[in-house]
C-alpha cells in the first residue's frame, strides 16, 4: 500500500505565498468596489451634520424672537348719539394698532434681555413688542443702542408689567475663530411673516466693509462677516449661528440686488458692548 503524499518544503512556502497573494487581491477588489460605489452608499458625516444642524435648530428656537413695531393709527370716527340732548352728537375716534415693520432678536438673558440690530428699532414714533416662538408676547420698555454698530439691546416687561424670567437664553460665541468655509445656520422672522425660518450656509469671508449704497438694511459698517445663508426682509438681528448652537454673529443687511450675500455683526463686536 501507498502512503499518502508528502508535501515538499517548497510547495508549502509556494502554497502560503499563493494564498497571501489571493487575499491581497480580494483586498483590492474590495477596495475597487467601495471606490466605485461609494456614491451610492449613505455618507456617515452627511448624517452627522444633518443631526447636529437639526439639534442646534431645535435648542435654539426658544431663544429666537420677532420684534415687532406698531403705531397707532386712526381708523375711523364713529358719531356717538348723546340722548340728553338729540341734536348733539360726540364724535369718537376709535383707533388700531397697525404693525408698521418687524425684525428678528435673540435672548441672551434669561430675564428676558434681547440682541438685535438698532435699525430694527430706530423708530421713536413707534411701540415695540417681541413675540416668541409659541406666541407670548412682552413689551420692549428700554433700549439701549449703539449706532455705529448697528447693535441694540431691548429690556422687557409682560402684561403685568413685571419683567419675565426663566427664558432660554442663546450662548454668545467667539467670533474671532470662524474661518472661510465653516457651515452656519441663521435664524429669523423672514419677510416679517415666517417666523423661526431657518437657512444655513457657509462662511463666506471674514472682516468684510460695506458702504451705505451698497445694501438693503443698514448704515455702512466694518469688520462684517459675510454668509451665503439666505437672509431675507424681518431676518435683520436674528443670530447666525455655529453647528455647536453659539451666536457667532446677528444677521444686519444683504447686498443690494444680490443672491447669496449677507453679512453680520460678529459676536466678538458685541461682546465688549454689553459690558
């Protein structure tokens, strides 16, 4: 009878070499095929970005308000009958509250102190309020205003006159680390009727100037960062914000005429203002 076989020395080292020689190409199959068809696979850091853009959204809401200007305005005269005498009437001049324009602010407080830009509320012939996210409403009794920044900071009180506590108040964050490229988020009362309307963008440049004719919503300001987020009419002094939920800057004009240009007041500017 015969044994079995016997392998030789070189045969088993020409076998191992053999079988790492197929799991190296197995491996570069592999590595083609994630290449190819790496497209079609969900991406881990799209996701990532999705829920954290989702999560600042949702944490910041409560700190977003519209600040809302009204005048009253005569409407009408109503003839009262004065029935002692009927040949003598009172005439009545009922009035309304016209909503004359309205911005977008941010608490930074949780009494209720409120961030915005100065020319939402430049107007001393009006009556200001801010209304939060789930309706309630408190009128704006002070503001504090630096104009050469655009900055203004509203004081509040609620129907009974009291000052409101217990408000979320956004974190403001440091500017001075943005870089060109970084994704934010800006939040405001878009077109003065969509109120908490969120867009996100990237920055776009830093340090930016921009003269009075060269925008829709301001005085010509300085040291501006500029966002391709879209920022519309009643969005002025809503926060732009990072993907940690920090007030990095408050939305203040758009370039006149042109799409995808924005610019805000870097948080860095306001900081030393409310000291």
């Amino acid at each position: 009878m015969f044994g079995k076989p016997r392998l030789s020395f070189r045969q088993i080292i020409g076998m191992i070499l053999l079988a790492i020689a197929g799991g190296m190409l197995g491996s570069l199959i592999t590595d083609c095929y994630k290449e190819r068809f790496a497209a079609h696979l969900p991406s881990n850091q799209l996701i990532s970005e999705e829920s954290r853009i989702i999560q600042t959204i949702e944490s910041i809401t409560p700190s977003v308000v519209s600040v809302v200007a009204t005048q009253d305005l005569p409407l009408y005269r109503e003839s009262i009958m004065n029935f002692d005498d009927p040949y003598f009437q009172n005439t009545l001049y009922r009035s309304e509250g016209y909503r004359v324009s309205s911005g977008s602010g941010v608490f930074i407080s949780d009494n209720g102190l409120v961030l915005t830009t100065y020319h939402v509320v430049d107007d001393p012939a009006v009556s200001y309020a801010v209304i939060t996210h789930d309706g309630a409403t408190y009128a704006v009794t002070k503001i504090e205003a630096d104009q050469l920044h655009d900055i203004a900071f509203l004081t509040l009180t609620d129907a009974e006159g009291n000052p409101p506590a217990g408000l979320a108040a956004a974190k403001l964050g440091d500017s001075d680390q943005l870089q060109v490229g970084q994704r934010v988020i800006a939040i405001g009362n878009a077109f003065s009727t969509y109120s908490n309307t969120v867009t996100t963008g990237i920055i776009s440049a830093l340090n930016r100037s921009i003269a009075p004719d060269k925008i829709d919503g301001s005085n010509g300001l300085f040291n501006l960062i500029q966002t391709d987020a879209s920022i519309h009419p009643g969005d002025s002094g809503g926060p732009l914000l990072n993907l940690s939920g920090e007030v990095i800057g408050i939305t203040t004009a758009v370039a006149a005429g042109m799409d995808g240009i924005g610019f805000a007041i870097p948080s860095n500017d306001i900081i030393p203002l409310l000291k």
